[in-house]
C-alpha cells in the first residue's frame, strides 16, 4: 500500500512541476534547503522580478494544517 502512495505522489509532484513549467518556470526538484527536502523550487530568471516558488507537494486526503507548514519554513 506505501508503495501504491509514494507512486501517487510522485505523479501528483509530476503534474505540479509540468504545470509549473507551462506557466514558464524553470524547475529544480527535491533540493535540499535549510536542512529540509523541498520537493520543487519554481523560478523565472527575470532582469525585474527575481521570483521563486518553494512547493512542498502532497497529495492527501485531509487538510495539513498551518504546524506543518511552519515547520518546513
């Protein structure tokens, strides 16, 4: 059953990074940040506007909550 999970959530970070790079950004995958794996670092190289995206993909069946998300900033 893990087996069957972890499958499924690389398909879901698959689509989110492929969406990503529709919209025009540059991706890097499970990069080591601050100690912590981040599945997805979303960028667009821009002389005006250095924005990234940190994506932290999961796919569940029930809200995170805010703890978790303050515990991977």
């Amino acid at each position: 059953m893990k087996e069957i999970n972890v499958q499924k959530g690389k398909k879901f970070e698959d689509e989110v990074a492929s969406l990503l790079k529709l919209m025009g950004y540059q991706i890097l995958r499970n990069v080591l940040l601050c100690g912590t794996q981040t599945d997805i670092i979303a960028y667009k190289p821009d002389i005006f506007n250095n924005l990234k995206l940190i994506v932290e993909c999961g796919d569940r069946n029930t809200n995170i909550g805010v703890e978790i998300i303050k515990e991977k900033a």
